[in-house]
C-alpha cells in the first residue's frame, strides 16, 4: 500500500511540474517491466535457498538490488557512469527495462520501437 502510495505522488508530482506521461502506453511499460523482473526470480530463489538451507539470505538479495540500483540507471542514467561501470551495466537486465519504459512512457514509443 505504501509503494502505491509513493507512485501516486511521484505522478502527482511529476503532473504538476509538467512531465508529459504516455498513459495510453501504459500496459507495454507494465509489460516491459514484468520481463525485465523475470531474471531476478533466479536470485531469490537462491535467496530462498540460502533461508532453508542456513537460515539466513545472506548479503546475496542486497548485493543484487545495490547492484541493479546504482548500476542499473534508476537514480541516473548509465551513460554518466565511468566506461568501466558502464559495460558492467550492460550486463544488469534492469538498464534495458528502464531505458524501455522510459522510452514508451516519456516518449510515446511504442512497443514494437524498443523491442530490441
């Protein structure tokens, strides 16, 4: 409830400083970003493994979301990062997620633009 919340203003707040949002594009962003979270099952599984097994997670799930967030483009885009940082994240399946979504949401593309 609270990240709904969250994302409710973030739009409210993004809607009164004038950020243009596709809304009718809306169903491929959610499409787009059910896809980009399907690699991250495998690592909760392990995750979940981890738990069962020794009864702790270990730093596996944080190292994974300090990893994607930082290097991923959720704060900023890759393309600032140092070259080194930057082939890394090409490796993170979030950076495509992202710059896909932005891509249909912020600039009306549709699906079919950001497919590859």
């Amino acid at each position: 409830a609270f990240t709904l919340v969250r994302c409710l203003f973030m739009a409210g707040v993004g809607a009164v400083v004038g950020v243009h949002v596709a809304w009718g594009a809306l169903p491929a962003a959610l499409a787009i970003l059910a896809l980009t979270l399907v690699p991250y099952v495998a690592s909760g599984r392990v995750a979940a493994a981890a738990v069962i097994t020794w009864r702790t997670a270990g730093p596996l799930p944080q190292a994974a979301i300090v990893a994607s967030t930082l290097l991923g483009g959720v704060y900023y885009p890759t393309r600032v990062i140092p070259g080194w940082l930057e082939r890394l994240s090409d490796v993170l399946p979030i950076s495509y997620g992202l710059r896909a979504v932005r891509q249909v949401l912020l600039a009306g593309s549709g699906g079919g633009a950001v497919w590859d």
